[in-house]
C-alpha cells in the first residue's frame, strides 16, 4: 500500500480526528526504538515489564540484522545469514521483535512531516516489550501478565502483535481470564490472525470477543498464507497487509513489510480514531460499539478475491460503514463491487441491493439514533448501567455477528433462510456478507464426555458393578468398553452423553443427534465406539470414522473446561467406521478386475500412503469446502485405487496429493479436484503422472463426478 490515505475512508475519517491524547494504545510486541524521528513529539512511552529483564547485545548487530533482514533473498538464505552473522540465538529473535514493535508502532504514533505520518498519531501509545526471546513472546503466562499490566495502565485498546499456533483455540486458564477481564473493563483487543497458510489459529486472536485481522494484498486479494477458520469467522475481518511502510530500529530509514502483523495495525489505529470520535461526541469510548461496528459493515469477498471466501472471513475493512453505524451519519460513498448475490432461485444485482437498502439504513437510522445516543451517554454512569443501554443500542447495531442472525437487527422471514448455507443477510451498508459453509464432513475417532462431576457419578450408580478376582467393584464410566456394553442394553442413556469427534485424541467437536432419526445416530455412534475399544486384530475394529453434520452456533463445555462447538447430525448417511486394511480391501476388490496385472502388494502400500497423508499430513476439521473434499477422496478410496493401480503397473509411487477449486461444474454446485501425482523412484527425470478426480461438496454428503482424469507433467 503506497500510503495509509488510501485506505478507503480513512481520509474522510480524518478530517473528524486525528486521535485524543485521552485514548491509550498498548502494544504488547518487542521492544520499539521510539528514539526514531517518527516518535519525536508523539505521546508515546515505553514500560518494560517487572517480571523480566532487557537483553543487552552489541549495537553493532542492528545495522547487520537489518541489512540482512532487508535483502531480497529468499527467507531460507536470509535465516542461514543471520545464523552466522549473528550466532547467537537470543540476540537475533531480540532483534527480530525489536524490528517488528518499531515498524508497528510507527504505523498508529508515526508524526506528520516525518518519513512514516501514523493513522492516530494524537493518541497516546505505550510499549511493553513482553518476551526476550521467542519462546517468552508467545507463553501464555507472559501474554496474560502483558494484557493485565495494559489493563492497570488504563490501555483502551490493546494490540497483541504474538501469535501464539493453537490446533483447538483453547488457552490456557490464566490467559483466558486476562483476555476475558480486559473485555469486561471496555477494553478492544486488537491480534493478528497468523500467517500459517490456512485454517489455523493464534493466540489471542482466536479467543471469543478478540478484533481477529487477516491480511490483503493491494489489489484487494486475500493473501494465501493469512489465516482463516473457526471463531475467526465470527470475529475477524481482512485488512491491508501488502507493502506497508514503518520505521526501523537504528535509522531514519524505512522499509514497507507484509503479513497479518502489518494489517492489524490498520484495525488499531482506525479503532483508536473511532473511539476519539466517541469522545468527540461526549461519549464514553465504548469497545465493544468499536468491534462491532467494524465486524458487522465488513465488505464480503468475491472469487475475484479468493477461491474460498471463508478466507475473507467476515469480510474487508470498511471505514465508511463502521462510521456510519456509530454515528449514524454517511461519511462517504462505499464503492462496492457489482458482483452479484446468488440466491436459491434467482440472482440479483448488488448495485440493486444496495439501493434498496440504503433506505432502509435511513429509516432505521432515523428511528433508533435517540437509542444510540442515549446509550453513549449513559456509559459513564456505572458499568452495569453500561451494559444495559449496550444491551438497547444492539437492536440496531447488531453486536451479534454469527452467520444465522441478521446483523442488522431485523427480523428475517423463515424462508429467506437456505438449509444447505448459512443465512446471509443485508448490512446496512447494503453489503451482504460473505458466506461461510456449515457443513461438515470430517475423519477422526468418536468420545464421549460427562461434562460435569454429577452427570459421571449419575453413570457410575446406574452401571452395574465389575467383579474383578472375585471381588465386586463399582463400574467405571471412563472406561470405554464398560459405558459400551451399558450403552447396548440401555440405548436411551446414550441421549445423557456428550459424544465428540477427536482428532489425535484431543475432541473437536461436540456431536448432537438431532431430528427424526436421532435414535439411529445415537445407535450408529454406540456401534462406531464399540468398534474402536476391540482389538486391532478383531473384524469388528474400528480405527477411524467419518461424520457428516452441520456446524451450529452452540457450545458446549467439556469436564476438563473446554469449550467445543457443536456439529447437528441429521442422519446417519455419511458416518461410516472402518480400519485402514479393511478399506484397502474394499477397495481393491472394486478393482481387481480391471488391473489384475497390478502388484498387489505395492497397490497396497501406496494406498496406504495416500490414506495415511489424509488422516495425518492433510488432517483438518473437514469444514473447508476444499478439506470436504479431501476427506471424502479418503472414505471414497476405490477412486483413488483405480489411480493408484495404474500407476503402479507401469513402476511409479505418490509423490503428493493436491486440491484445489475445480474450473469445471455443474450448475449449483460446488466442485473440487482432487490430484494423485506419481513419481518414478527409479527414474526421478521422467515426468509425473497426474491423476484427477473431481468431487462435488455442495450437499452434506460430497459425490464424485465423472471419471479419473490423467495427464503427464514435466518435472
């Protein structure tokens, strides 16, 4: 991005404020040079932290990291560089997040007439470098003491620049308190959502309540590597993240990065002039009015942005329509794309959306801006009275931003609602958001939870009792294969279970049979834990199963205190068991006549290859439309052993396994191919071979279309 002024309404933002001197930023991030020119004159200040000392290092590693880090060789060369340049360890990943707290602080504090002019420069800004070290920056225990030293310093917005990778979104006791007592003091925190390439979450920012921001390039794409998925649907929003110029440690000099890093800077420091805006007003800052202004006017993405627009997640920075919310006045034209919007049976305009709506913005404005007032003014009362004007204000601002309720506080008719999609409905912008599939179709192993103490001793009386060398004694509820054979005789009771889907033996999901064949699901989920307490050896052996739901908006809270989402089963169409040999031998037997010239033995192996790079390599939450897929092309394998039978005659193995969105499909569907490429072990000069199957994720239950596809590629 060439300058901040061209993100969209920011200019027109300006001209209402600069910042107030009253509205406290703080970065929890390395240690900032705030000695740069950009700081000169600016409100800032630097706390180190009480429980952790400063790294002392040789200056003269500075100009070095920096004009390695600068270069443009590839990250695996530049790292190797470092490595040598600068030996040790601690002083290079001191430096790196030196680097990365200037950049960031230049980008909110940076003061007009120097190289880098920040967004909220009038604000004033506190540093707390919280880690020395990598592996102190994202420990959960040093990120809570980071946030609860921000809270006593009376920070009204906290940016959280760690990304601590977390498989569940669970942290651990001490931050979530942190996170959830900042919420409760009115504070917005702000966290980059990670750069890990995919459905992946980080610390703070998959937390419940936490301002998530991706990254965009210039041209408005989403960036491949931002990441995307699970409570980031409910709370993040894409921001400019390409080519954003800060300031360096040791010199006047600038440089212009990329990352979720660069883009939540953006978020923060709009935040911080929407809350000065507040104050403006003689209101009170109110964070949560903040987040959910900009949650609930995200401009959604097209394919012309990204090929899964989950990626986008609730949508693109809007300033425009954030400002309008809070106000209830226009502080520009948003210009919106005309793409159109596709419902059940008809496709509309988005230019013609947007002029009905605009009317209907108008009256509700008119109507509610005496509630939104009042509420604003009320803040300062006390911090219950807050909450419940806040509670008022809601009916129009729509605070609630999961995907099946209308964000614009109208009510939406039963039939607007799709079965097979989330509910989209009209912001009042005239934007619709961005649609997000609930449908899942994931591989694990199924569990079972009591959820509290009463409910497992509620089983443990009601279960008989074992004898064990002649000694009776009472039955164990945890114990699989005891709940198991009560489950067989007593069917009913499994209604009393929280049953989950695990992955790796940690649950995902919390499996709720619902509807007219909820007592088969129940029955099919005693049947599919039965399988997996036999021996490996038994026929009846189950290793892994394949569940096919929807994702609600409901949670439920383990007995360990972890809290899941909850995936509705319908039906029992798609939830299948089964061990990895008996799915080769099925699937070899659908075969066998047409390659009876294939090996057996090696067909085997690479079969097994492929299915184990599924359910380890490529394991996912089967949520994704491309992870859908995916899974399937597993429980589907016969597919993929006609691929890899033919493959193996002529000598080749799998070399890798591939998806992506397919250019090809059906009217209404939603299609992705599914690519086997084999090698030749022997003969690594020779071109692959490229197997493609397409499958078809629009209904709950993925099909295959067509026949294996195949093609010879260059090395």
């Amino acid at each position: 991005m060439p300058d901040f002024a061209d993100i969209p309404g920011l200019k027109e933002l300006w001209k209402h404020t600069r910042g107030e001197d009253r509205i406290t930023v703080v970065l929890l991030d390395g240690a900032a040079d705030l000695d740069r020119g950009c700081f000169q004159g600016a409100n800032v200040t630097k706390i180190n932290s009480y429980w952790q000392q400063p790294v002392e290092f040789d200056s003269k590693y500075i100009d070095i990291f920096r004009e390695i880090q600068n270069s443009d060789e590839k990250n695996d060369v530049r790292e190797a560089k470092l490595k040598e340049a600068i030996p040790d360890k601690l002083t290079r990943e001191v430096l790196g997040a030196a680097f990365h707290a200037t950049h960031v602080f230049s980008n909110i504090f940076g003061q007009p007439g120097t190289p880098v002019e920040g967004i909220a420069y009038k604000c004033r800004g506190i540093n707390i470098p919280i880690g020395y070290g990598n592996d102190y920056y994202v420990d959960p225990i040093n990120l809570a003491r980071g946030i609860n030293l921000a809270v006593d310093l009376g920070a009204n917005i906290i940016h959280c620049a760690a990304c601590r990778p977390s498989k569940t979104g669970v942290a651990h006791e001490l931050l979530e308190k942190a996170v959830h007592q900042a919420l409760e003091k009115n504070i917005l925190i702000v966290a980059p959502t990670g750069n890990n390439k995919g459905e992946c979450w980080c610390l703070p920012a998959i937390l419940p309540g936490v301002m998530s921001v991706g990254a965009m390039k210039d041209n408005g794409q989403v960036f491949k590597f931002s990441n995307w998925g699970g409570q980031y649907q409910k709370q993040g929003i894409i921001a400019p993240g390409e080519n954003i110029l800060g300031a360096q440690p040791g010199t006047e000099e600038t440089v212009r990065n990329k990352g979720t890093s660069c883009a939540a800077p953006m978020v923060t420091g709009i935040s911080a002039l929407l809350m000065s805006l507040q104050l403006q007003q003689g209101a009170a800052p109110d964070a949560e009015a903040i987040r959910a202004a900009l949650t609930n006017t995200a401009i959604p993405c097209t394919l012309e942005d990204t090929e899964e627009v989950e990626r986008c997640m609730l949508g693109k920075l809007n300033v425009a329509g954030a400002f309008q919310l809070l106000t209830g006045k226009q502080l520009a034209a948003v210009e919106v794309s005309t793409a159109e919007v596709i419902s059940e049976d008809m496709a509309v305009s988005a230019s013609e959306v947007i002029q009905d709506e605009v009317s209907v913005v108008t009256a509700l404005v008119e109507e509610h801006k005496e509630k939104l007032t009042n509420a604003q003014t009320s803040i300062t009362a006390s911090e219950g009275r807050r909450k419940e004007e806040e509670g008022r204000r809601k009916e129009w601002i729509g605070t609630k931003t999961t995907t099946n309720d209308p964000v614009d506080g109208r009510v939406l008719n039963p039939k607007e609602k799709d079965n097979d999609q989330t509910t989209t409905t009209q912001l009042t912008n005239g934007i619709t958001p961005s649609t997000t599939s609930n449908k899942i179709y994931a591989l694990g192993t199924v569990g079972y939870d009591f959820g509290t103490e009463a409910r497992r001793d509620s089983f443990k009386q009601l279960m008989p009792a074992r004898v064990i060398s002649g000694v009776q004694v009472p039955a164990n509820p945890d114990d699989a294969r005891q709940m198991t054979n009560y489950l067989d005789a007593n069917l009913y009771e499994a209604k009393s279970l929280i049953w989950t889907l695990n992955i790796e033996l940690t649950p995902i999901y919390v499996l709720q049979p619902v509807g007219a064949f909820a007592e088969d699901i129940y029955e099919t989920l005693q049947n599919m834990l039965a399988g997996e307490v036999e021996a490996e050896d038994n026929e009846g052996y189950i290793e892994r199963v394949s569940i096919s739901g929807r994702l609600s908006d409901e949670t439920v809270k383990l007995f360990s205190g972890q809290i899941l989402p909850v995936v509705k089963i319908y039906s029992p169409r798609g939830m299948y068991g089964w061990t990895v040999n008996m799915l080769i031998d099925s699937a070899l037997a659908s075969v066998s006549a047409e390659r009876e010239e294939a090996e057996e033995e090696a067909i085997r192996k690479s079969l097994r290859s492929f299915l184990q790079r599924v359910y380890y390599d490529l394991r996912n939450l089967g949520q994704a439309d491309r992870d859908r897929a995916i899974n399937f092309a597993a429980t589907n394998a016969f597919q993929a052993t006609a691929s890899i039978s033919e493959a193996v005659a002529v000598g080749m193995e799998l070399h890798s396994i591939e998806v992506e969105k397919s250019p090809f499909c059906r009217y209404n569907s939603n299609c992705w191919d599914v690519k086997l490429k084999f090698f030749n072990p022997d003969n690594t000069r020779r071109a692959k071979k490229v197997y493609r199957f397409t499958i078809d994720v629009s209904d709950l239950m993925p099909v295959t279309l067509g026949k294996v596809r195949s093609w010879s590629v260059p090395n």
